[in-house]
C-alpha cells in the first residue's frame, strides 16, 4: 500500500465498524475501529482524504414493525464521534451511502478530510453484490482501497465488485488486511516446526475443512469444545448429553485414522467438566471425557485436559488456535479457554509464533489482557477460517486479480 499515490485523491476505503453497541448506542468494543487507524492515517498523511464505508448489524433481517429500516439502530453516525476522538480531526458523515448528500459530500472534500457513509446493508445491492450499486461506490472515489479482512470471505458490492470499477494501480489493500494474509501465511507456509493446532467450538461439521487441511501439516491438533464428544463417542466412549453430531460419526473416525497415517499428534480432551443442565448455575463436577454419565454433559475441558494441552502447547514453535475449549460465556466453564490462552501466550514468550483467530479465542486473549502476549490476532473469525481452509476470498481476489 505505501507504495501508492495518495496525494489530492480521494480514497474510497472498506472498513469494518460492524461494532457492538449498547442499548445507549455506546460503544463497547472498538478494537474494529482502532485497527483501521493506521490505514487511514497513512492515506491521510500522504496527502487523501478518506471516504469509509461499512456495515454494521443486520438492518434488513430485523426491520421494524412496520417492515421498515431501523435507521436509529443500525446507523453509522453511532461511530463518528468516536472516530473523530481516535484521529483527533473532524469525522463528516454522509445520511446516505451512493445518494446525493453522499456525492455532494464526497465531491467536496478537501487532503486530510474524512467522511462516513451510511451503512451500505441499508441498500439491498450490498449483499447481493449489485453492479450499479458497486459503480455507485465507486464513482465517489479516485482509489480503493479494501482493510475489511472480517468481510473479505463475503462477495458483497463494497467488499468485491466495487474494486473492478478501478485500474490495477489505483486499488489494493490496507495495512490490516496485509497483516492479515502475511500472518495467515506463516501457518500455512513453511512455518516453524513443530507445529500446533488447537480447534475448538460446538460442531465437526462447522470445522471439517479446516480439520482435514491441518491433519495435512500440522505436528499436533488439540481438540477441545463441544465437537470433541463427537470424537469420544465415535471411539465407543459414553459422553451423557454432551453435544454429539450423530451424522459425524464415522467422519470423526476418518479423522483419527487420517491423524495416525500422517504422524498427527492428536489430542483429545481427558477429562472435562460436566454438568446437569444447559445453565450457569448448574451442578458441576470433573469427568473423565470417555465415561460421562447418562443425564450430564460436558461444557468445558477438565485439569487433567488443560495439562495434557498446556503441555503439547509448550513443545510448538507455531502455533493456530481457532475456537474455545468449553462454554466459555459462563464463568463457570470458562477455565479451559482461559487457560489455553494463557499457554499460548506463554509459549509465544519463550519464542513461538502464534496466531488466534475466531470469536471466543480472540475474546479470551482480550479479556485475560494477553492479546499484546501472542504473536497475532485475527480481526476475522469467518474469513481467518476459509482462508486457513484454502479458500479464495472474493475480497482478496477481487484485488489480486
């Protein structure tokens, strides 16, 4: 990107302020605006101004009573003062996204100049990746430039089709999608051995792709979350009512089997902690994760389990995780991936490269302040794990041609 000219432009940038807001419109986290700054700053800096566009929410799957847009909800305006506060100068805000204020405002900015459009899913063209909405976007800039890795995996009008509307050297990527790819990359290619991956989340079926293009490079896998009583009972264990995708079974099988002809290290979890109900306030105790009994479910991986995956954690020199250990929104069956976090951050300390992607993983690095003690945290939890899949991203390509 630096080596683009910026100067008396106007850079059309994608930008991901899809952030959550209170029942105020206050903002609580605004990590998603803080990582798009050094972008636009650079642009800033070198003589642009900057015209951002974005989403935020689902406008059009939660109108209003009367089949209306809740434009008070899901507007943009709810970002700009705080955007102004971040970059210290004035933040324009435009009440339409390809309309005539968006044009008038667009037209008249000056270098150093920043301007907001409205949120470009209250347009039906958005989603569906509608050309002359995408030409509409475009008209309004001189460059494009895309730093929306969360939104890359999403063929949407501003995320791909608006980047055909441009020369080669007058689009590309910004500083946090570069991060992103280079970072990704490090995984993927030729990274320090061993290498481990720690999987988590509810389903196998959420994770299939990704589970077999690991068991193709990784040294080890560590499977923890809700999908590993999936592989418990495929291996003839009694997991209660933990979660079991029936369906997977003989997939979970392929899986082991694949693990061994490749030299994979895989790990389940020993023991987890189980409970009698769905609930933060249910009875609790350890379990040995093959002999769960009938009426009680595991929600978390137990201290035998946090050992065992600290452990194999310790020995990697790079490291993916993507996906929590347990129900980690109740503080209850929280203290796996709390500690999991913790030795990865502490294997990134002692020198190994570490990548955390996906909502929960990311969520406990941030809230256990580690997310400065790990080598790098993805902004897209969707598109992080497609492109680890070996996907091509409509919004990479778009770009790269």
């Amino acid at each position: 990107m630096k080596r683009m000219n910026f100067e008396g432009n106007r850079v059309l940038m994608r930008v991901d302020f899809n952030v959550p807001l209170n029942a105020d419109f206050d903002i609580t986290d605004d990590t998603r605006i803080r990582k798009a700054l050094p972008t636009i700053q650079h642009v800033l800096d070198e003589g642009g101004s900057v015209i951002l566009m974005s989403h935020l929410g689902r406008p059009l799957k939660k109108l209003k009573a009367d089949g209306s847009i809740d434009r008070d909800k899901f507007t943009l305006r709810h970002v700009v003062a705080h955007l102004a506060d971040l970059l210290k100068r004035p933040v324009r805000f435009a009440n339409d996204t390809i309309g005539e204020e968006a044009v008038a405002k667009s037209a008249r900015l000056k270098p150093g100049e920043v301007l907001v459009l409205e949120n470009t899913r209250f347009n039906k063209g958005e989603k569906s990746g509608d050309q002359d909405f995408a030409k509409a976007l475009a008209n309004l800039g001189d460059v494009y430039i895309n730093d929306a890795f969360g939104t890359a995996h999403r063929a949407h009008a501003s995320t791909t089709q608006v980047a055909s509307y441009f020369d080669t050297d007058k689009k590309g990527f910004g500083f946090l999608i570069e991060r992103e790819i280079e970072n990704a990359d490090k995984v993927l290619h030729n990274p320090p051995r061993p290498l481990a991956a720690i999987v988590g989340g509810a389903k196998v079926s959420d994770k299939i792709l990704l589970l077999e293009k690991l068991l193709s490079s990784v040294d080890i896998l560590i499977i923890g979350g809700g999908m590993a009583y999936t592989f418990m009972k495929a291996q003839g264990g009694s997991v209660g009512k933990s979660l079991v995708e029936e369906d997977k079974l003989d997939l979970a099988l392929d899986l082991l089997e694949k693990a061994k002809k490749n030299g994979v290290e895989l790990l389940l979890p020993a023991d987890s902690m189980v409970a009698d109900d769905f609930s933060a306030d249910a009875n609790h105790k350890v379990s040995s994760s093959s002999e769960i009994e009938p009426g009680w479910m595991g929600l978390d991986i137990g201290p035998r389990a946090i050992d065992d995956f600290s452990r194999a954690i310790g020995k990697a020199k790079c490291m993916l995780w993507n996906g929590p250990m347990g129900v980690f929104e109740m503080d209850a069956f929280s203290s796996g991936t709390k500690a999991i976090a913790q030795a990865v951050a502490d294997a990134t300390k002692a020198g190994a490269f570490s990548l955390v992607g996906g909502g929960d993983s990311v969520a406990a690095v941030t809230q256990m302040n580690l997310a400065d003690q790990v080598s790098f945290v993805s902004t897209g939890g969707g598109a992080m794990l497609e492109y680890l899949e070996g996907k091509e991203l409509p919004g990479i390509k778009a770009i790269r041609g």
